[in-house]
C-alpha cells in the first residue's frame, strides 16, 4: 500500500537537480520512462510529454526517445493512444492489453500494443519547448520534422473525428482521457444515462495492490471507467459509428487548452521548418473562439465542461477551469476573474488553514477531498502549466507562488504523484500520495530548476 511520505530538510539545488535525474533514471523501461516504479508500469500519452521536458535539459536523446517510442502506438487515423505497453510488463497492469482488445483494429499499428482512447495533446508545446533546450538544433532538425508530422496528424485526428459540429472543441469520450481520471464532474455524466450491470464486464483491479483505497477513485466510478471501455470494444473502435448513442462525449477545458496552445506551438515550429500552417491557423482560430463563446460563464467566471450529449454545462470549479490562461484564450477582464478565483478561498484556503496552490478541486465545494485522486491534492503538472499561463498575462508574482508551492512541496516529502492541498497537515497524514519517485513530478522540477 501508499508509503507514508515524511518531512525532509530542502536539499541544495544540485542535490535536488541530481534526486530528480534519479527519479527519471530509476524509471527507465528501455526506450522510455514509465511514470512510476509500479502503479503505472507502461507509457502513458501526456505523461511522456512532461517527462520528455526533463530530459531535455540534461539527456536530449533521452528526450527524443520518449516521443518516439510514444509516437509508434499513433494509429493510422492520427489518435495517440493513451497507453503504449510495454511487452515485458505484460499482466501487471489493469485494465491491460488484453483487455482493452485492440488488436487487429483497423488502422491500429501491428507493431505497437495500446489502449483505445487518448490524453490531452500536450506534444505541440513540449516540442517548442525542448527546441529552445536542444543542445545542437541542426543535429535534432530531422527529429523535430518528424514529430511535427507526426503532431499534426494527431491534431486533424482530433477536429476531424471528435469535433463533429466543427466547432473548434474536441470532445473526451471517457475520463481518462482528461488526464484527471476521478474529478467530481464525471458523475454529472454518468447520472445522465443508465447503465446496465450486465454491461460491465468481470474485472479485477490492481491499482489498489499499490495505493491505499481512500486515495482512488472509488468502485462505483471504476465501474462506469469500465463499462465505457466495454462500449467502445464491442464496436471496435470505429469512428464514427462507434459514437452513435455513445453516452459519454465531454468538451473540455484543460483537454482543448491542451490542444490550442500546441497549435500555437506547431505554427511556431512550421515557420521554422517552413511547412504549411495554413489548416492549423484556421483550427486554432476555431478553438478560441469556442473556449469562449462555449466553455466561458461569464456568470462564473470559469471555464466549464460541456456535456455535448445532454447538451449542458456541467458548472463545477475543478482547477482545469483555470488552465486556458495557459493557450491565451482569456481576454484580459477573464483573465483576471480567473486569477481571482486563485487568489480565493477555493484555491488559496484562509488565513487559519491556508492551502498550497493549487489544489485541483475547489475546497469551497461538498465534493472536495483532500486525499482522493483529482479530489482535491495538489498535483505538479497543473501547478506548470498555471505557473506558464499566469506568466503569459504578466501576474508574475502570483506565477511564482505557484512555483515555490511546488517546489515546497517537492522539498519537504519528495517527488509524489499528488500532495495534500493544506499547509497544516493534519496529524497523521502523509503530505504526499499515490506512487513517490513519480517521474512527471521530477521533469517538471528540472524545467523549473533550467529557468534559475
């Protein structure tokens, strides 16, 4: 079960720097890193974006292989899936390949097990940024050409295939493929339709052989991960039949950030290799047009998901609402109705019981908690990509407490999964959770490290 996670001195900048290299290094199954030593033991799609980022800064090839290896489970339609595994950890992972059956669907690589669905499209950006990092630019000039392709393709993938109103918003087709598996919103969906439990089929969990319960996702919302697995099996995979009375089609936030700022990045890199970006201008322009004329509540101030298939917004305050500050899609009057919300007591916590920033779920609201996954704990990759976003709009000493909360936290208990959001800890809880040595933690403290 979860390690109790204790206080440590801060360690010297070098020292850190070193622990961090560790982490990654200790994490390494061939041509890439799987994010944890056990609770995840293949690649995952965004996480090999964030870690591809440290790299860059000591271990460019390393960097490198991290997408490629990524890149080789793209399916011939352009979706990037959100699992590559790997041959030689076959069994100690649900759901596993077997399970997820793709083998032998149509435009699936015959080379390459993987799940079905995908992440947020984080590649664009993390090009851009490892182009600023490479050690000789001439030498890796063939290797950013390829990924550009490569990126591209995702990105047509995703208007083409999950934007069906052409609007300029990608819908997920399961939590997952968020990134942020167990935020409360989810069950706003799955109360929408009816499951049938004979629909669900048998399985047996392994995340809890390596995580104490109370701090995942509960059984009642594994079952609905499940039967949504279970949907997009029985057809296939097909696009776009398998949509037809699929009930579980989300527009949102943080997932079309995602995607916009890597168009941002991809006509960057298109100048400089002097390819066409003609399409990705035009998708780009659609994308925050509709971040705003769709996903913004001007009531609220806060970007909301959309449930495309109940036709609503689903008007929760997780963090993810935040993140467009980091693509630009906020004028200015939204820009600073979002840093207040940072800046109150949802994210920020009171004078008496102050809170880290950011927790990932508004600590104002019932379904807050501060343990359970995506619930609440404050987790590094957000923490970047608001760190980036409020940069962007010039709050730079809001930007660098989002910075030094994070490298606070990754001083006193190390480089974990998700921290709990208050500074007072209660006695007898640990300060981090989920898997330690986790390695999207320890590149992103690397990135940060590269700026001092």
């Amino acid at each position: 079960m979860s390690e109790i996670s204790l206080p440590v001195e801060p360690l010297a900048s070098e020292t850190f720097i070193r622990e961090a290299q560790k982490v990654l290094r200790g994490n390494i199954l061939r041509s890439f890193t799987k994010p944890a030593p056990a609770l995840y033991p293949h690649q995952w799609n965004w996480d090999a974006g964030f870690i591809a980022l440290g790299y860059a800064h000591f271990d460019f090839k390393q960097a490198c292989s991290e997408l490629t290896s990524l890149f080789r489970g793209q399916w011939s339609n352009g979706m990037l899936p959100q699992i590559v595994f790997s041959i030689q950890n076959t069994g100690k992972y649900f759901p596993g390949y077997a399970f997820w059956n793709t083998r032998g669907v149509p435009g699936k690589p015959r080379n390459a097990r993987t799940s079905g669905i995908t992440m947020p499209p984080v590649h664009g950006f993390v090009l851009e940024r490892m182009l600023g990092a490479a050690p000789d630019v001439k030498t890796y000039k063939p290797f950013f050409r390829k990924m550009f392709d490569k990126v591209a393709l995702l990105h047509r993938y995703c208007y083409q295939h999950r934007d069906p109103d052409s609007e300029g918003l990608s819908f997920i087709c399961h939590p997952w493929e968020s990134g942020m598996d167990n935020l409360p919103l989810w069950q706003d969906v799955f109360e929408c339709f009816n499951m049938d439990p004979a629909d669900i089929p048998p399985y047996e969990r392994r995340d809890l052989e390596h995580v104490d319960a109370e701090y995942r996702p509960r059984k009642e919302s594994y079952d609905r991960y499940i039967y949504l697995v279970n949907l997009l099996r029985r057809k296939r995979y097909q696009e776009p039949e398998v949509w037809k009375d699929y009930p579980f089609q989300v527009q949102e936030p943080l997932f079309n950030t995602m995607l916009s700022r890597s168009n941002e990045a991809l006509i960057e890199l298109g100048a400089w290799l002097r390819r066409d970006t003609g399409q990705i201008r035009e998708w780009q322009q659609q994308t925050i047009r509709a971040l705003n004329s769709k996903l913004w509540d001007t009531n609220s101030g806060m970007y909301f998901a959309y449930d495309r298939v109940h036709r609503k917004l689903i008007k929760q305050h997780p963090a993810s609402g935040l993140i467009p500050l980091f693509c630009g899609a906020p004028d200015h009057n939204q820009a600073a109705r979002i840093v207040a919300w940072l800046q109150s007591p949802a994210f920020s916590g009171t004078p008496e019981n102050p809170a880290w920033l950011c927790p990932s779920y508004s600590t104002q609201d019932a379904r807050f908690d501060e343990r359970r996954y995506w619930r609440g704990p404050v987790w590094i990759n957000i923490n970047w990509l608001l760190y980036h976003g409020l940069k962007r709009y010039g709050y730079h000493v809001l930007a660098a407490r989002v910075k030094s909360d994070s490298m606070e936290l990754m001083h006193r208990y190390g480089f974990w999964e998700y921290y709990h959001p208050w500074k007072n800890v209660p006695k007898g809880q640990p300060g981090g959770y989920g898997s330690g040595n986790f390695s999207w933690t320890a590149a992103l403290a690397i990135d940060w490290m590269a700026e001092e």
